[in-house]
C-alpha cells in the first residue's frame, strides 16, 4: 500500500431514492451548487458513485486533506448545508441517508503488489 497522502479524510454520503425521478432531481440539484459548495467549504474533490446495489442509491464521497479539515466544515458550514438540503428534500420525499467518515490508510492500484506477511507494499519499477 502506498502511503501517499496517509492523512487524508474521507466523508460519506450514501442516498436511497424512492423512485428515479426524484433520485434524478437530486442528482441536478447535487451537481448545481451543493457538491460545489462542500468543495468552497474544505473538501478536496468529490466523486459521485451510482450504485447497483441497493437500487437507487447514489453515494457522494467527498476527501479532506486530513480530519481537521474535516473538523473544520463540520463546525463552521455543515449545518447550513444540511438545513438547505433539508428544506429542499424534507423527510416526506422518502429520501434515506447514511454518512460515514474514517481515515485514508493507504492505497492500491494496478502497480502496487501488496505483500500482506509484511503489511508492506511492493511498487514494481516500470518497465
């Protein structure tokens, strides 16, 4: 595992929607300001994923470049955007959220061998 950017912070948030059309709506509204708003408010990038399972679920998983950062959108502009998301898709919409949140530890890809005896990654030089 490589361990670049070992402190970073990930954010959650996973939605389940009633029907397509509201998960669409959502999906506009989301890429109209709000996901740009939590970028304005710390967040380094954020990558939309639609799930295949459960059906309609989309999740939002937002990184900061450590917990402090975090921290820091939580206390000073989490709770606005809540409020706004909350107005705008009250609880009767039949909206589901879960959030998550936990430290980056390491990472894999397709160069990376990992050798788990060791609890070591082994970068293969290029050829």
């Amino acid at each position: 595992m490589s361990k670049a950017d070992p402190q970073a912070w990930i954010y959650s948030v996973r939605c389940t929607f009633p029907t397509t059309q509201i998960r669409d709506q959502w999906l506009i509204w989301l890429m109209d300001g709000h996901a740009q708003a939590l970028l304005d408010a710390g967040a380094l990038s954020a990558t939309l994923i639609q799930l295949e399972t459960p059906a309609l679920c989309v999740e939002v998983r937002y990184r900061f470049a450590d917990r402090m950062a975090f921290e820091r959108y939580e206390r000073d502009h989490a709770p606005a955007l809540r409020e706004q998301g909350i107005r705008r898709w009250p609880a009767e919409m039949g909206l589901k959220y879960q959030r998550t949140e936990g430290a980056v530890i390491g990472y894999l890809d397709a160069k990376t061998q990992l050798d788990a005896s060791q609890n070591v990654a082994i970068t293969e030089s290029p050829t």
